[in-house]
C-alpha cells in the first residue's frame, strides 16, 4: 500500500528518502512555514503528517482530514498539537521525547553564562568601533559561588543540574514529584520550595512544561519576591513568561538579567499571543535573546527528524510507537 505522507518543514534529504519508501512524500521547501490554509490543502487526503512547533493542529483542522492516522511530532512538547481531539478521531501523535535534552541544557548554561557577563552588550560594543582596548566595564555576574533554582526537575531539568556540577555552584530544584535520593546524591542537588529560591537564588531557571497552571507563571508577583540582581534563564516555554514583567523588572533593576531562547510569540495555541518578541526586551542590553536555538546541532536535527519518521513508519505499518503520547486514549477508542 502506498501512503501520502506530509512534511511540514524542511528535513535532511536522508530522512526524506525513508519517508519516500513509503509513498508519496510533500514537503514543505521553504524555510517558512505553511499557513494553516497551505497545511490544510496538503492534509486533506494524507495519512500522516510530520508536525514542528510552527503547526497548530484542533479538532477543526482534523475535521477536514479524513485518512489522516498519525502525526509525528518533530519536537518534545505538544502544546501545539491537540492530541485529544486527534485521539477521538483514532489519529496517534508521538512526540522525539529524548533527543532535545543535553542540546536544550547546554544551551541553557551558555545563556546563564552569556548573560552574566554582558556577551551580549560587549559584542555590541566591540562591533560598533569604539573599542580601544581594555578599560573597567561590562562587569557582571558568575556561576561560579552563585546559588542556581531550577523550576522543574524532568529531563531538562536534571541535565541542567547536572551540566553545572562543575561551576562550584550551589543546585536547588523545585518540583512537585521529588527526585530519588540516589538521583538527588548523584546530581549533588536539594529540593526546595519555590519561596526559598525566589529567596536566595542568583539564577532561576525555568525548565517547566507549558500548562494552564504555569501560564505567565513568571509574572510582576512572582518577580516581586525575588532576590534582587538575580538572573532569569528561559530555555524553556516563552508562555510561561510575561514578557511585559520581565521588561519592568529589567528597568527597575530587580532582574540584573534575562536570557531566552523561547518567546510569547511562538506560542502559536494560544489565541492572544503577541505576534512579536517584546520590544523591551529586544532593545534592552540586559538581555541575551536566541532564535530557538535549544535543538539547533546538526546532528541532533536530523536524529529528531529520524525519530519522527520512524514513528510515522511503524504506524503505517500496523504497529502503536512507544512514543505515542494519546496511546491509552488510542486505546479506548480503538
């Protein structure tokens, strides 16, 4: 049998000619993605479809895509995909939910690293010419003596902790499932409660899934009862941030810093995102802004894109991935 199988961003050619094995393979060739009229004029007849963070896939867009069986997530979280909608219709979604993992913690210390230490307003200074040699600016922060909270303590979060053993830093965690004791040692960290870190962190770092409950998490309360001059690192979800209060506390000098590779405006499943990166943040000297960097190693992407197609294989040849993550809700309905 021959499958339509739909790409919705660009992949390496490797992963393309797996795909190709299978059927009749669209992908998206440009570097921008479809809108959701273009998604849906490919979707309608396909058989699965390899969704990126720039999809949002409800029960409407499911409705007009009746052979429609899976959707391989190119990515870890599926904020973006309703994977209940699609259960009911008996379409599986799986996600890569490994492989972002060390690539997202190590970006996360450079950030911390980048910040403290003004990367971003010496590259600036460098470029503009005015730079004579050295003279007693762009002092900063440091890892290392610092106390650094992570909010989060799954697979991102341990990396993090981990990566950081080495910065003669102390670690604390907040997350409301404790780590073993034998994890707890191994990584050399604490658990504890999200006051004590506001409290006493130099460096929170957020490492949590996007939810209801964490929406704007981060917001002019939370940041209110932190220790003044602390750094804000967010590899994570641009929502769980309200920019706005981030920008406010930069200026007051609550914040000395704020480091991001996520932002409010990719947050595509939420209807009242804003369409751009906050303008204070973008034309403040305080922050060190990447452009979704977190997956961003060659090597890496492709083992993603890999991963996903692999899904989409098994599926269309009559096996549940174990990465499918409505597979009991599948179940049910099956």
């Amino acid at each position: 049998m021959s499958f339509k199988i739909v790409v919705a961003n660009q992949i390496h050619n490797t992963v393309r000619e797996m795909l190709e094995m299978q059927g009749d393979v669209i992908v998206n060739s440009s570097s921008e993605p479809w809108t959701n009229e273009e998604l849906l004029s490919h979707c309608y007849d396909a058989d699965a479809l390899m969704a990126f963070m720039t999809e949002t896939i409800n029960d409407d867009f499911l409705a007009q895509c009746g052979q429609l069986k899976i959707i391989g997530g190119a990515l870890k979280g599926y904020n973006n995909l309703d994977i209940h909608a699609c259960a009911r219709r008996g379409i599986a979604v799986t996600i890569v939910p490994d492989l972002l993992t060390d690539p997202t913690a190590e970006l996360t210390v450079g950030l911390m690293i980048a910040v403290a230490r003004n990367f971003g307003a010496g590259d600036v200074f460098v470029r503009s010419g005015d730079f004579k040699g050295w003279r007693p600016k762009f002092y900063g922060g440091s890892i290392q003596g610092s106390t650094v909270g992570v909010l989060g303590a799954g697979a991102v979060g341990q990396a993090i902790l981990r990566m950081l053993s080495g910065f003669n830093c102390k670690r604390l965690y907040v997350d409301k499932s404790p780590l073993s004791a034998v994890v707890e040692n191994s990584l050399d960290v604490t658990r504890s409660q999200l006051n004590q870190v506001q409290q006493e962190a130099d460096f929170i770092i957020l490492a949590m899934h996007l939810m209801p409950e964490t929406l704007h998490m981060v917001d002019e309360d939370f940041l209110s009862l932190i220790k003044k001059g602390c750094y804000l690192i967010n590899p994570a979800r641009g929502s769980l941030v309200d920019e706005a209060a981030v920008v406010n506390a930069l200026e007051l000098g609550i914040l000395s810093g704020y480091a991001a590779d996520t932002f409010e405006m990719e947050d595509w499943a939420l209807p009242a995102r804003p369409l751009t990166v906050h303008e204070g943040l973008r034309n403040s000297d305080k922050t060190v802004l990447t452009p979704h960097l977190g997956s961003a190693v060659r090597s890496v992407r492709e083992e993603i894109e890999r991963s996903a197609a692999e899904s989409i294989i098994t599926y269309l040849t009559g096996k549940l991935p174990d990465t499918a993550v409505n597979q009991n809700d599948l179940t049910i309905t099956g």
